[in-house]
C-alpha cells in the first residue's frame, strides 16, 4: 500500500463524497459538497490515499476561541476508512497527522463526539489516547420547529 495523507481538493469530491455514502450510509447531494466545501479554511478534510484512491478521510474544525483553558481546540468529524482498508493504521494516521497539526498551531485540545454503539471506533479512539468524558451532547433541530 502506497498511503498519502493530504488536505481534500476539489477534484477528488465525488471519491471523497463516495466514501463518506459507504462508511455513513449516505449523505447529502454531491452539489452540497461542491458548493460548500473551501479549501484551506477552518473546516479541513484530510484523506487517505492509496496511489490515486481515497481510502480514508477524517474532518476537523478550528475553534480559535480563547475563554477556556483548554481552547484553542480542534473539533473532529467524519473518521472513516474502507472497510475493506480497516485494520491497517490509516485512522492512527490520519490521527497522528491532526496532532501534529495541534502541537505545531498552539491547539491545546483535540475533541470528537461518536454514537455509543460504535465500538470498533471507540477503540480506535482510546487506542490514540483520546479519554471518555462525562459530557452529554444534546442537540436541537430547527426545521422541526
């Protein structure tokens, strides 16, 4: 396996958009992808290719605020690999590449939410050190109201 970690381009949007339909079971249109997605802003996309192939992806988001000691912060979304490159280290990776990317811009946390029932991912993320918190997401959805 030739793996490259490198920040999502445009071109590379319909793969990209492939697998995040195959690791999440669907998603939004590919023209959302397209109309909102800008490179090098506060919402990054790093992918994991084997030669020209995205295999893996994980997002995140700088939050710059200063209120709290443990902010700056990067928020993390979308982990996901090919099911059939699971196994492999490409999450540990894509993760290693995110903490360096912290270190290396002052961040001082690094945080994610994952569904309870996601297991495999739990461990993956206990593996790389990240700690299970006492928090309670909650979440409100505006077009229900």
């Amino acid at each position: 396996m030739d793996l490259q970690i490198e920040y999502l381009k445009k071109g590379d949007m319909e793969q990209y958009k492939a697998l995040i339909d195959e690791c999440f079971d669907g998603s939004n249109g590919i023209e959302i992808y397209e109309e909102n997605y800008k490179e090098n802003s506060d919402y990054l996309i790093l992918v994991a290719k084997d030669k020209d192939r995205i295999v893996g992806s994980i997002t995140f988001y700088k939050i710059d605020l200063f209120t709290f000691s443990f902010q700056p912060a990067l928020e993390i979304f979308n982990v996901s690999v090919l099911e059939e490159y699971r196994g492999k280290k490409i999450g540990k990776q894509l993760f290693e590449y995110i903490i360096r990317y912290a270190k290396n811009n002052g961040y001082k946390t690094i945080f994610l939410t994952c569904l309870d029932t996601a297991h495999p991912a739990h461990r993956l993320y206990e593996s790389i050190g990240f700690k299970r918190t006492s928090s309670v997401k909650y979440s409100f959805n505006v077009e229900e109201i």
